[in-house]
C-alpha cells in the first residue's frame, strides 16, 4: 500500500524500474545544471515517500549525505527502517523543515507539486529556496501540456489566463487535504513564481514525452 500511495501502483517490478528511471534523470538533469552528484555534501528528496528514488541513489552515491522528507508517517517509518544509510524527516503540510539555512546542494521533488495548491505551493517554494546553499540546485516536476488536454473547457481557460490550476476531486474528497489534489501550470507561472528566488530557470520536457516536465532552477547567491 506504500508503493500505491505514491504511484498507484502495487506491482514491485514496475515501482522499483520507475523509481530507477526517476534517479536517472534527476542525475542527468543535475548535471544539465553543473552540479556532479559525486563532489555534492547533502541531497534532499523532498516528497520522497517510501523511498522509491531515494534507494537508487544509496547504491550509486554512498559519499553524498542523502535525507527525504514527507508528510507520510508510515512512509517515513519504512524508510528509516529498510533505509538506514538516509536521514528521513515527517514534516508537517506546512513549513518549516527541521533544517539550518543553507543546508543541501540539491533538492529534487517528484511529482509534489502536480498536487499543491497555489497557497501551499508558494510556502514550499519559499522553504526549498531556505534550504538551498547560493547556486544549489531545485528540481521538480509538474504537469506538461499533454496532462492539461483532460481538462474541460472551463479548466483550459483559466489555465490560459492565469496559468494555474488546482483542482479538487470529488473521489477524493475527504481522503486527502483539499491543498493536495490536482495542479497544473503553465511554463511562463512558473517561470515568474521562481525568479524571486531562483535564476537560471528551466523547463524541459522530460524525453519520451510523457504527462509531465522537469523545471530546474538555481537558488540565488544573495538568498
């Protein structure tokens, strides 16, 4: 059931190549910015659930400090257990993590804020760019264009004028928060939503295709 919380998957074959197909390309993508994983100090996966990325990292990097970090109580008490070689934190839905400033070089978040609505979005937003030392790195992904064509009419239009888009569904409601449900953005919401705290922003579709993109940023020196 930890394995479905985070992909709605139950199968271990699929959850295990998926997870190593995430650490794939958030190596590719960290080194797309210039950081190499091998010389970094501390890595968090925020939104790690039960390790699904996170324990491919272990195997490739044991000289990085790794932590993860989520809202998920049995999630994290199954990583602290069959991940020993990682610090893992619950954290609470909302900010702050128990973290000093400036404290990891990297940050990758999967699949998080395709949930988070726009209050809950900024105030993470705010926190990753806390805990990122000058020039670290922030990556995370969101809903590409491809996810946005099942929206309805009045979906598309309020994405195409304001870029954002939350939705609660009725399946779920009452089962989750109404801040964690479904969220699109637009690049140019993004790109506007990082650049007080971040530079160097990018937005690349991940290859393949897919529902979603990757956005990288740098946290800014004067942060």
């Amino acid at each position: 059931m930890l394995r479905y919380r985070v992909s709605e998957l139950l199968g271990r074959d699929d959850f295990l190549t998926i997870g190593g197909g995430c650490a794939e390309m958030m190596e590719q993508y960290t080194r797309t910015m210039g950081v190499d994983l091998t010389q970094a100090r501390r890595v968090l996966d925020f939104g790690c659930g039960c390790g699904r990325t996170l324990r491919w990292f272990l195997r490739e990097f044991p000289g990085v400090e790794f932590h993860g970090a989520d809202v998920d109580r049995e999630a994290i008490a199954w990583c602290r257990q069959n991940l020993p070689r990682a610090s893992f934190v619950q954290n609470q839905p909302e900010p702050p993590l128990p973290y000093p400033n400036h404290h990891f070089d990297v940050i990758y978040c999967l699949s998080v804020f395709t949930h988070l609505d726009e209050a809950m979005q900024d105030l993470w937003l705010a926190e990753l760019s806390r805990l990122l030392v000058a020039g670290g790195i922030v990556l995370l992904t969101v809903h590409s264009d491809l996810a946005a064509q099942v929206l309805d009419a009045d979906g598309l239009a309020t994405l195409r004028a304001t870029g954002f888009l939350h939705r609660r569904s009725r399946k779920l409601q009452g089962i989750v928060p109404d801040w964690y449900h479904t969220t699109w953005h637009s690049r140019d919401y993004l790109v506007q939503r990082l650049a007080p705290r971040f530079e160097d922003i990018r937005y690349e579709t991940v290859p393949g295709g897919g529902p979603q993109v990757i956005v990288m940023a740098r946290a800014r020196e004067t942060v």
